[in-house]
C-alpha cells in the first residue's frame, strides 16, 4: 500500500531535459487536507524544484514551509543567511526577523530563522523519502540515484548546521524519529554517496539535462565531506569518534580529483559565472564547463524572492553599476576584512592590530575607485567591488565605519559580483526584475582547493601539487601565483587558504563552515589571531571569545518539545527564550 504526504505538488516541467529555461511550473493541488496519487514524474520534479522554488506559485503564495517569510524560506537564501550573515566577510544591513541574533551571534533555540531552515531540509527530505519508498520499482537507477543525493545534500546541511538531528528514511512514519548523533551521520552520508548514489548516477558531464546531477556532483560532495571529517567526528562531548582523519583527508583528495580530471574545466572567466546567460545556452558564456550543479532560475517561468534576486538585489543599490534588474534592496555590504583579502591598498592594519574606532577610520576606507579601478587594483578579476561611481545623474559612495542607517547605507563597499547581463550581446534578459541567472551552487573550482587543502591536511597527494592546484584558480582571475600555501598563517597577513577560499567563493554560502573547520569561528583575537568589522555584534570585533557551541546551531526549541527523543545540543540547554 503506498504512503501519501498531504502536499500539493507541481505539474511536469515540459521540457527539463534538453533546454535549459525551466518552465512554468503550475500548481496542480493545494489542499493540505486531500490526499492525492502523486505521478512519479511530478514528484521527481517538485524535489528539483526544492531547490529553485519556495512554494506552490512564484515568486510567492502558498509557501512549502510555514512560520516564516517565504521569500526567507528558499533552501538557498536560507543556507547563505546562516552561512554568511554570522562570519567575517558580508553584513546585512537591515534588521529582519531573526537577522540580528545570527549577526551578533547570540542567536537561541527560538530564532525563527534556524527553524525555517530545519523546516525546510526536512520538507525537501520528506519528499525524497516519499518518491523512494512509492517509485522505487518504476523509477530509473539514474533517477532513484538523483533523488538519493538531494535527500543526501539536504542532510549534509543537517549535519553541517545541527549536527544531531532525526534522522528519517521513509515518509508515513508513524512514531517519533530517533536521533542520530553527528560522527554516525557522517558516515551513514559517506556510504549512501559512495554505495548508493555516485555508482547510479549518470557519467561525469553526461548527465540528462544541464539541471540534473551526475557524477560529479557525488564526488565534489563526498570532498567537501571528507574535508570537515574532523569536525563533523567529534561526538557531544567533543571526543573524536572517526580514528584515521589521514584517510578521511586522502578521500577528500580523492574525489577532488576526481573532478578536476573529469571533463569540468574552470570557466574562462569568473564573471561569466554569476550572470543572465550562464544556463548553459550561451555562445559565449561558458560557466556550464565549471558548474557542476546550477538551481535554476528564470526571469518569468521559475520565481523566487530567496535564489538570484536576492543576490542581485541585496548587493546593490542605486549609484552602482548596472546590475540588469531593476531591484535594489541595498542590504548586503563587504565587512573590511573581505576587501583586505585583495590588497593592502584596500585596508592597512588588519582589525586585530586596530584599538579604537579613530584609528578603525584612519586606517579603512582611503582608496575610492569604481568597479573596474578596484579590480584593476587588486589585480585579481574576483575582486568586484565598488565604492564610488557617477553616471552624471548619481553618485554612490561608499567607505568603511560609516554608518549604515536609513537610506544614508555608507559603510562598506557594494558587491557587484552577482548580475542579471549577459556575456553574450545577443541575449537579451527575459525579465527587467526577476533575473535569468542560474546559482552556480557546485563548481568544479571547489575541486581545485579542497584538493589542496586535503593534502595538508595529511591527505595523499594524488595528482597536482598544493600549489599547482591552487595557481590554477587564481590564474583563471589572473592573479599572479604563489607557492607555499598553507592552513597556519593569520587570514590577512600571509598564505593561509583559507583567505584564497575567501577570495574565490566569498558570498556564496560557505564561510562559516570554512572559518569553523580552520578554528576561526568562535575564537577572540587572542586565542585566534583573527577577529572581523562586527563580530559579535562589536565595532571592532568581538574582544570576548563567543562560545565555543556555537560551532552548532541548537535544534529549534518546538522540535525538542515536540519530539522527547530529541535531546538539545550543548550549550543551548537552557538558552531557549
């Protein structure tokens, strides 16, 4: 007898396969109440459209998740919120909901935020669930291996975020899920990838669809799991459950390379990644050779308030460079320490050598330049900032301890990496709001230095050298090479890679797990040797470490109360109101 979910699902997307624009994805039920037949196929695409889509309609109504915004609720926004807002590299300006605490890093078991995004994951798991238990016997390997990742890529964030979590593998279930604790998820993911999914899937760069997974996909997964196995071992208690991290890094190594000697080269240039025309259709825009998995997006068919609109129109605001949409919600600003990553002209004294907010001005903000004056500088084609640009009209200007209230918005440079042109001139986008830019949520470029960084970290070596793997990302941004790359020097201040994982991937909804995995996160300036513009909701960071837990979010407190086999993550015990 199968198992229903009371959900309303989308229609089939008529042509996902060849074509890359998505299209219109139309509600076929809505009543929470009535229970349906669900077609395999449309239960195949509503799992992709997780990844795209918040809801039943677009850019808004009927939302998947309740209790939050749902233009917050996208699985991307929710993820890049959580993994960005808290580090060292971007500020949300404006106070939403639940936005100040992640910041400041005082967040509790009751912020809205953490729960929509556990919600969320779990939504998308319990479709996953759904398809495998009902579609098993009509499904192809192919398909039933596509929808085991996104069940999988949804627990790595799980894991990643909460750590500790229920862990549940078929929908309909009728009593509380068990908990599983964090070491046992790690390697219930690692098996799934390498038993169940990467065998299955389609051959690197030949998957059915440019929306669709391949190989590839397992492989850049697997690394990066690999990569935090020292994190992610560690029990409750902070014991070391995995005994050979040298094998968990020589793993990472492994499918690193994988990737890199598959047939996903880098894009010939950076930009061409995070614009209008990057699905894969361009004559000219060759971001489908690096991108390994895109979310979709679409300026009329595929809508959403939390994918490539909320890239574009928070980094931007009125004065800046051309983004291709006419949204600016001006909410995203660099913190110093971002644009120290490219050059000393752009910040002298790193924030720890800084005592004062007098000596915070003198020592921020002296270079002005627009968009191209600052890349020019840098000599780095990552660095996409502006602080100052004219177009005889308007002038934006911006510099850092500035203040940001109001419509005043002048502390920190504009970001202007993400944007709805087009490579190609002869691509015109399909919408002047919502944009056609693709999320380039996996690139092989990811590839490149998590190699590298697996090596030393004790990994085997297993095909180019460290240096060599890191050179070939930054000569793609024609950023002159260095050799000596390594895990020890203090970010700003030498060749630690973690500070190129800054330059390459800053914005993209990764940092906090970087800045954990190299003990950043929750250190002060005297046991790190890091702190950043706004840490912990100081000025000048914060001087008191925060609490070594929060490397974990807490479980959300109505999951606990709800579920008694749930037992919270330290440190939020009693840090629930």
């Amino acid at each position: 007898m199968k198992k229903h979910i009371y959900i309303g699902l989308f229609a089939v997307l008529a042509v996902f396969g060849l074509q890359g624009c998505v299209q219109d994805l139309k509600v076929e039920s809505i009543d929470p109440n009535t229970s349906s037949t669900i077609e395999a196929k449309n239960l195949f695409m509503k799992i992709y459209s997780t990844l795209a889509l918040t809801g039943q309609k677009g850019p808004d109504g009927i939302g998947d998740v309740a209790g939050v915004d749902e233009g917050t609720s996208s699985f991307y926004r929710m993820i890049h919120e959580l993994q960005e807002f808290p580090a060292d590299q971007i500020y949300w300006i404006w106070p939403d909901v639940g936005v100040d605490d992640i910041r400041k890093m005082t967040w509790t078991a009751s912020n809205s935020l953490l729960k929509g995004l556990y919600s969320r994951l779990y939504f998308d798991i319990t479709l996953c669930n759904l398809y495998l238990d009902d579609y098993a016997d009509i499904a192809t390997k192919e398909e039933l291996a596509e929808v085991r990742f996104i069940r999988a890529l949804n627990y790595y964030y799980l894991l990643d975020m909460f750590g500790n979590v229920p862990h549940v593998l078929h929908a309909g279930l009728a009593d509380l899920p068990e908990q599983i604790m964090r070491p046992d998820l790690y390697n219930w993911l690692k098996t799934e990838l390498v038993e169940e999914i990467e065998p299955n899937l389609a051959p690197a760069g030949q998957r059915v669809s440019y929306y669709r997974i391949d190989q590839a996909a397992a492989w850049l997964l697997l690394s990066r799991l690999c990569l935090n196995a020292e994190v992610y071992g560690k029990d409750r208690n902070g014991v070391q459950q995995i005994a050979d991290l040298k094998k968990e890094y020589t793993d990472a190594a492994f499918y690193a390379n994988q990737v890199i000697a598959s047939s996903y080269t880098l894009a010939s240039k950076y930009t061409y990644l995070f614009m209008g025309d990057n699905d894969g259709l361009s004559a000219v825009n060759d971001a489908k050779n690096e991108i390994i998995l895109p979310i979709a997006q679409d300026g009329v068919e595929t809508r959403s308030w939390g994918g490539a609109l909320y890239l574009i129109a928070s980094c931007n605001t009125g004065g800046m460079p051309p983004t291709g949409s006419t949204e600016n919600w001006k909410c995203i600003r660099s913190r110093a320490q971002l644009v120290g990553l490219f050059s000393d002209k752009f910040q002298s004294p790193v924030a720890d050598a800084i005592t004062t907010e007098a000596a915070a001005k003198k020592a921020y903000g002296e270079f002005f330049g627009t968009a191209n004056e600052i890349t020019a500088a840098a000599k780095d084609d990552r660095a996409l900032f502006c602080n100052y640009s004219s177009d005889g009209t308007n002038t934006y200007c911006c510099q850092f301890w500035k203040t940001n209230k109001g419509d005043e918005f002048l502390s920190g440079w504009g970001i202007t990496k993400f944007t709805n042109l087009m490579a190609d001139p002869a691509r015109i986008a399909s919408d002047t709001q919502h944009p056609d830019m693709d999320l380039p949520f996996m690139r092989a470029a990811e590839a490149y230095l998590n190699y590298a960084e697996a090596v030393l970290r004790g990994g085997e070596q297993c095909g180019m050298t460290v240096d060599d793997a890191v050179n070939e990302v930054r000569k793609r941004a024609n950023a002159e090479p260095k050799t000596g790359w390594n895990l020890t020097d203090t970010p700003l201040k030498g060749l630690n890679i973690l500070d190129e994982r800054g330059r390459e991937f800053y914005c993209e909804g990764m940092r906090r797990s970087d800045l954990i995995r190299f003990g950043y996160f929750t250190g002060s300036a005297a046991e790190s040797g890091y702190r950043w513009e706004y840490k912990g909701g100081e000025l000048l960071g914060i001087k008191a470490a925060p609490e070594k837990f929060r490397t974990l979010y807490p479980l959300p407190l109505s999951e606990v109360t709800a579920n008694t086999n749930l037992e919270q993550n330290p440190g939020y015990e009693v840090n629930v109101q």
